[in-house]
C-alpha cells in the first residue's frame, strides 16, 4: 500500500478522534503519521545516496575505460 494512502487513512481516523474529543488518540495518530512521513524520508535520502554513488561509479568506470581505449591512460 502507497504511503500516501496510509496517511490519508490515519489523518481521517484522526480526525474522527478529534470530533469524538479523544484527544489523546488523536495526538497518538498525530506522532504516528508524523513518524511514518519521517522514516519515508529518510528512506528516500538513503536511496537517492546509494542511485548517486552507483551513477558516479558507473561514470568513472566509464571514463576509465574510454581513456585506457584512445590511449591517454597508457600515457599517463
């Protein structure tokens, strides 16, 4: 299930809470959502790190070769 959805859902059940004045439910969702949205992004960073380096590794890996190819590396 999409995170967003998963968020929406528990905003609505907080919501409820609140017209029901179960405030300490709805402050209980609240920490919830909130921890959900922080551990989306802290995945995302993760990921974006790990796409980064291999773009990076594959682009000197990359470059390694074209210059062992035309011979400048050979010269170096």
């Amino acid at each position: 299930m999409d995170i967003r959805k998963i968020v929406d859902r528990l905003e609505k059940l907080e919501a409820k809470a609140r017209d029901k004045k179960q405030y300490e439910l709805e402050d209980s969702i609240g920490i919830l959502i909130e921890d959900i949205i922080e551990s989306d992004l802290n995945e995302e960073r993760k990921f974006r790190k790990e796409v980064s380096e291999y773009i990076d590794d594959k682009i000197e890996k990359e470059l390694v070769r074209r210059a062992y190819a035309s011979g400048s590396m050979a010269q170096a």
